[in-house]
C-alpha cells in the first residue's frame, strides 16, 4: 500500500525480513518507507501486513505545527480502509 502522493516515485513491494527506514521522497513532497541504501524507491507494505519496528513508533504532525507524539508500541499493522479505494 502506497500512499496516492508517491505514484510519481519508482516503487517495489516490501518483502519478507527486509530492514526498512522512513525518508521524505523529493519528488513528491511526502514521506514513505525505503529501503536500506536505496532511498530513491518507495517500499509498498501490502495491506494486513505487519511492521516491527526497533523503537516505539513515533508519529510526526504535519507541518511541523503541532508536537510529534510517541506510541507505547513497536509493531503496526498496515490496514485499506476504503476498500473499493485501493
């Protein structure tokens, strides 16, 4: 599942035990999951998918204008809420 704005950004699907890390992509203004050492391609995490991450995940505000905040969690699991919406 890859978000709307990085459809102008090369893509591949995540894969199985693959090391991920988050990065703003240039070309398209938002932030996504890549690759170690290929943070010019966007990893796509399928839906019901799962991610382990090394630190409780943190969620950053748009635009700076609110704080960041922490979650007491290290595993996500990726979901398509409008279903007829891929």
């Amino acid at each position: 599942m890859c978000d709307y704005a990085l459809h102008n950004v090369a893509s591949t699907p995540a894969k199985v035990g693959e090391k991920l890390l988050t990065t703003s992509f240039p070309t398209s203004g938002t932030r996504g999951f890549a690759a170690e050492g290929r943070t010019d391609v966007v990893v796509c995490v399928p839906p019901g998918a799962e991610l382990a991450f090394e630190k409780d995940i943190a969620i950053d505000r748009a635009l700076g204008l609110l704080p960041s905040r922490k979650l007491s969690a290290r595993v996500e699991r990726f979901r398509q809420i409008i279903m007829d919406q891929p």
